[in-house]
C-alpha cells in the first residue's frame, strides 16, 4: 500500500512461504510451492460428502447471505469469504459452510495452528512512500480502508510475532550490509506490533570495468508497541511486522577507480619527508636541551 493509493493484496506469484514446525524447521513433506501439493492423505467423511456435491456439474453454491457475484454462485470458500467481505461481514463460521468444508478449509487451519513460515521473494513497489506488512487475516478493502479480517484466526489462538530478517534489500545487493540484515526480535506478548520505517536513498555503482548499477540504500529506525487489551477495550492497531519505507529524492554516486602510480610515489615522498621533519624537531630539541643543561653546569663550575 502506498501513498498513490495504489494496493496490492494476497501476492502470491512472487512471495513464497515455507511452512515451518513448532520447533522453526521446514516441513520435509511441504516444499515451497506457489500451488496446492496434491497429496494423498485420508480425507473424513463430511469432507468427501461436500466434495461429492460442490463437484457435482450445474453446481451453484449458496453465498450464504453474502454479495453474490454476477453469475450468483459461491462455488468455492474464497468465493464466500468474498461475498461476506463486500457485505461487511467477517467469516467466522467456515465450519459450517460446505465449500470450506469441501476445500479442508477448516482442517488446514487447525494443521497450522501451531507452525510459522520462513516468507522469500520479491515485490515491486512505487518510488513512492508506502508500506509492505506481515499480518494476520485475510485482508481486503472496504469504505477505501485496508482492513485485515482477524474473526477465523481468534478463537483459541495467540499470535507469535517474533522474527528474524535474513536480508531486506531494495534492489540488487552489493557489497554492503543493510541495516535490518539479521535483525531478531523477541516476544511473549500475542498482541504485538512491530514497525520499521526505512528511508531509501537511489544508489549508483560504476565499476573499474565501466560496469554500472543501480541499486539502494536505505537506513531504520524502529518501534515497537503492545496491543493487548487494557481492563476489556482495544488499544487499537493491528498486530503484525509492518515496513514503512520512503523515497528520498537524491541519489548517492559511488565510483571505483584505481590510484596512479605517480599517486603512490607522492605519498611515499611525503612519508619520508615527513619522517624528516620529525626527525630534525627532535634533533633540535635535544641539541636545545643539551646546550641548556651544558650552560647551566658551566655556571656552577664558576662559582
């Protein structure tokens, strides 16, 4: 979301997400596919029951009170969730649905109640102020607001915000750290907001080859901020990993080259001139001091 107004929400075809167990490893049996992995499991009964029907040919699946689209069917769960997002509505009742039930909506929760998920990839955003964000629930626009639909996700949940960035970069990297590299934080608290504000600064590198790239920098500050209801009431925000980042106007040029080796002879003139210079300040002041120390024995001989 950025400051042109413009959002993009439920990236999928650049961002992978591989989903890790209670103990942050990656599942053997769960690659980082942008797909569903057709796998042969066990399905129950009720799940094969609401198969059998929403496969069946003609299907028009009810939307449950929900905006249904122009052809009046809700044939799968997101169709659903849709219907109830643009009425207004959040989706807390997925168990009673039969396109969730058929899709194992309800079961893939559960699976993953307990797990994390190790997120690459890579975005394009505006050279414009804007945010990227981690947050719970499903996110959607209503009255031109980003709201996060966090009903399906609350019952008997708490919500782990710690994480760790491998490496956050805009553009290509170098062969410099950026400043969040390995950066890990740490909490107990479910209700937890962390924001990063990055000022991006355009970076130009010319090589000793002519080779040149353009890439950024950027610099953060961070803040943190517990959101658990106080004595009942929200304190407001949304609890997650947020990214606010901003363009700076400038560009920072930076260019290899390589000293001459007229370069190299004036410093080491200078090096030796200097050596000479301290030497002679030093000959002079114990030529000094002796002279002084010889006058002032000479006078005590005299009397």
């Amino acid at each position: 979301m950025d400051a042109a107004g413009e959002h993009q929400n439920d990236i999928f075809h650049d961002i992978f997400k591989v989903r890790l167990d209670p103990n942050g490893k990656p599942h053997e049996d769960k690659p980082p596919e942008k797909h569903e992995i057709n796998q042969k499991s066990v399905v129950p009964k009720e799940v094969e029951a609401a198969r059998n029907i929403t496969n069946e040919p003609g299907y028009c699946g009810s939307c449950y009170g929900g905006v249904a689209p122009s052809n009046g069917c809700c044939n799968t769960c997101d169709d659903v969730k849709k219907a109830y997002t643009d009425k207004g509505w959040s989706f807390s009742n997925p168990e009673n649905i039969e396109q969730c039930i058929a899709e194992g909506f309800v079961q893939k929760m559960k699976d993953q109640h307990d797990e994390g998920c190790l997120v690459y990839g890579h975005i394009e955003v505006n050279k414009v102020a804007g945010n990227f964000h981690f947050a719970p629930g499903k996110s959607f626009q209503q009255s031109n607001m980003h709201v996060h639909d966090l009903q399906p996700y609350l019952e008997g949940k708490n919500w782990d915000f710690r994480h760790t960035i491998t490496n956050l970069a805009f553009g290509r990297g170098i062969n410099f750290k950026n400043p969040l590299d390995g950066a890990n934080k740490h909490t107990t608290d479910p209700y937890y907001m962390y924001q990063y504000f990055l000022k991006v600064v355009g970076t130009k590198y010319t090589f000793l080859n002519k080779t040149t790239i353009y890439t950024n920098q950027y610099s953060a500050t961070e803040h943190e901020r517990d959101l658990t209801p106080k004595n009942g009431y929200s304190v407001g925000g949304l609890p997650g990993v947020f990214f606010n980042f901003e363009i700076s106007p400038m560009l920072v040029t930076m260019k290899e080259y390589k000293r001459p080796f007229t370069n190299f002879l004036t410093n080491i003139c200078a090096i030796v001139g200097g050596i000479f210079t301290v030497a002679g300040i030093l000959d002079s002041f114990i030529y000094t001091a002796e002279k002084t120390l010889s006058r002032k024995v000479d006078l005590g001989k005299s009397t």
